[in-house]
C-alpha cells in the first residue's frame, strides 16, 4: 500500500538538494545586541527587533507587573471572557498614538491581514495589490471571493491603468480595495503611499496598508507610514501594523475609523476565535509605546546606524538594491553562495540569516541585514570589518 504522506520527506531531500532549506539556529536568552546563538556569542544583525526594545527594562517591568495584577492567560476569546482592561487600553493609547479614531488588536499581524482582507473584498468586489506584497496579503487575498489585479512594484503608473480599467468592467464592481506594503520586507524600500493613496481617490477605492517594517521606523517618532508621508486618515482606511518587530513584543493591529474597527472585530475570525493576548504581552506593548512616546533617541539612533552600513557596505562595492530603510540587503544572487555567506559571517561573530526561494526569486537570494538601535557605534564597525572579510573570500567584493 501506498505511504500517503511519503512526499513530505521527498519534497524536503528536494529542498536540501537545492539549498533551500532552513536550518533553524537557537537564541539561548533575549534578542539583544549580542546573542548566544547555538552556543556561540554573536552580533544580532538580522533580527526586526529595531530599537532594541523587546529586552528594554520599561517593556520587562511591565510585563512583571501584570503577571502579578492579571495572571498569565487571560482564559478565553475577547468576546467572551478575555477581553481584559490592559485589552482597552492598549488599543486606546494605540490609536492616540497613531492618531487614528480608534484600533484593534490581533493576536498576529498574519492574523490581521488574513482575517480581514477577506470580510473586506468579497463577491462582486476587486482587490489590487502590489506584486511583493507580503504572504500573509497575499493568503488573505486568496481567501476572499473577490476578484484580483496585480500592478508592478510601487509603479503607481500601472495603478492607475489596472484602475482605470476596472472603472469600465461590467457589472460595476461594487468596491475596489487597493492594498500594498508599506516598506517591503525583503528589500527594504518603501511604497509611494502619498501617490497611491491619490490615485485610489480619485478612483473612489478603499486603500490598505501594511506597515509591519514602517512602525517604530517611519513618521513622526515612529508612527509609521501614514504619518512618513502626512496622510490624512480619510486617505488611507486601514493602516494595519504588528508589535512583533519595533514594538519589541508580539502581535497585530489595524488602526482607523471608528466603523472599521467595530466592523472588524465583529467579522475577523481570526480575531473572533483566536484566545487574546496573555496580560504581560498586553502591557508590555503598553510600555513600548511609553518609551516611543518619551525616549525618541532609539529612533534617532536607529537612522544613524543605518546611514553608517548602508554606505559602508556601497564603498566596499556590495550591492544593497534600493533600501530606504534600516532593512538592507547584500544581494548574493545564487542560494548556495548566500548561505556560504551566512555560515562565514557567523564564524565571523555576526548572525545575519540568507533569505533564498521561496521568499525571493530564485536568482535574488541575498542576506537580509536589518539595523538595531541598541547596538553600539563599534558594534557597527565590527559588523561592517566582518562583512568585508567575508565577501573578499568569497569573491563577492
């Protein structure tokens, strides 16, 4: 008789055979600036834990105190039984601080995109949307009933075309929802909101922006995207973001109107039927935006690190792509050699993981450094003098 699960083993002798598998390395203690990773101490230079926050001790005291007031689960779905004060108030102090009229909390940002997107565009609808947006855009997209375009790369020219075409479809589409990354994760340049967001009004679309890498990075002290480019929130109707990376923490979220918040949390169901988040969580995302608030030398450190790599690695001749952000990729090209990279910068004492297929095409394998606020100005040079040594004896340089 047949195995009826032998393919699993097949498909992953398929991976390693072309070195597109991951092996999963150890953290043994907290996302700091310098690890032990696997028994060996090393530069965290991969992690999207930008300003160093989730071993800041605002963010551990908080969650301290909240084991001790509210336990450690909060025992149900928030429309049961789980929905706890530190709940409320986290999304109060969040749309404040994102100067929205109201937010929602998600138990992930994967959760928000998937749960949402679908109750958004359904039958008779049309979603447009970015051709990197990320997976779990993608994954919501496909759960919706709604018809789908795809534009080129921030190639707002080509949005306005794949609109201008939907305006003439037959029946009319009853709403057009346009949906796009905000800073796009693997090559860390940042989508034209201010023009998309345009160019969707005058097509009277709904516009959706994910800005996971865009918060604690862009705007105003960190508030993201919308406030990057000083939209209006009747410009963009869902900015959708995550506590996992800036943050320090975990988690998802939506900010904007009122009507959207009190509609999504009555038909995500990934928010729906998803326990909420444990009250130490909670209320170290509490503290997170406290320190954003009232310590914004993180961000300002953050840039300037950033501007230091981004030029070192150009001068030694590796290619970054476009990167506007603090996410800068060395471009490899062939998985193999990535990965070689990876392994030598890790002997080096800097942990910067290989990013291959399926995340990047085939051809655009590359590490994938994200810059941190908590590192030192020599943690940056001793970081740049082992991506020189590396490169040079792999002929990348």
């Amino acid at each position: 008789m047949r195995d009826p699960v032998s393919f699993l083993g097949q498909e992953y002798a398929d991976l390693v055979r072309q070195e597109l598998d991951w092996k999963l390395r150890v953290l043994e203690g907290p996302s700091a600036p310098w690890c032990q990773i696997d028994g060996k101490r090393v530069l965290m230079f991969c992690s999207n834990n930008y300003l160093g926050l989730s071993n800041h001790p605002r963010l551990k005291a908080a969650a301290t105190r909240a084991v001790e007031t509210h336990g450690v689960g909060s025992g149900s779905v928030r429309p049961i039984a789980g929905n706890m004060d530190l709940h409320v108030e986290l999304e109060h102090r969040l749309a404040k601080f994102k100067g929205a009229e109201a937010s929602l909390v998600y138990q992930s940002g994967f959760a928000a995109n998937s749960g949402l997107i679908p109750q958004l565009a359904g039958e008779g609808d049309l979603i447009v949307s970015d051709e990197l947006n990320h997976g779990s855009i993608i994954d919501g997209v496909r759960l919706s009933r709604a018809e789908r375009a795809v534009y080129h790369h921030t190639d707002v020219d080509d949005l306005r075309k794949v609109l201008g075409t939907a305006e003439a479809h037959a029946p009319a589409y009853r709403r057009i929802l346009v949906i796009t990354d905000g800073v796009f994760s693997m090559d860390g340049d940042i989508a034209p909101l201010d023009r998309i967001a345009a160019v969707a009004g005058e097509h009277g679309a709904m516009v959706y922006v994910d800005d996971a890498h865009g918060e604690g990075v862009l705007g105003a002290g960190g508030r993201g995207i919308v406030s990057h480019f000083s939209l209006r929130r009747d410009q963009v109707h869902v900015e959708m973001g995550t506590f996992s990376k800036a943050f320090g923490v975990v988690g998802g979220h939506i900010s904007g109107s009122r009507s959207l918040v009190d509609f999504a949390y009555n038909r995500s169901r990934t928010w729906l039927l998803s326990g909420s988040h444990p009250p130490p969580v909670a209320a170290a995302c509490l503290a997170a935006i406290d320190v954003l608030e009232s310590e914004p030398e993180h961000v300002t450190r953050l840039w300037e690190h950033t501007r230091r790599f981004k030029k070192a690695m150009k001068d030694l001749g590796f290619r970054t792509g476009k990167s506007e952000t603090p996410i800068t990729p060395i471009m490899v090209g062939e998985s193999g050699l990535a990965k070689r990279l990876s392994q030598r910068l890790f002997e080096l004492g800097v942990f910067a993981l290989p990013i291959v297929f399926p995340m990047v095409a085939k051809d655009q394998a590359r590490i994938r450094t994200i810059m941190n606020a908590a590192l030192t100005a020599d943690d940056v040079t001793f970081a740049i003098s082992a991506f020189e040594k590396a490169g040079r004896e792999l002929h990348l340089l």
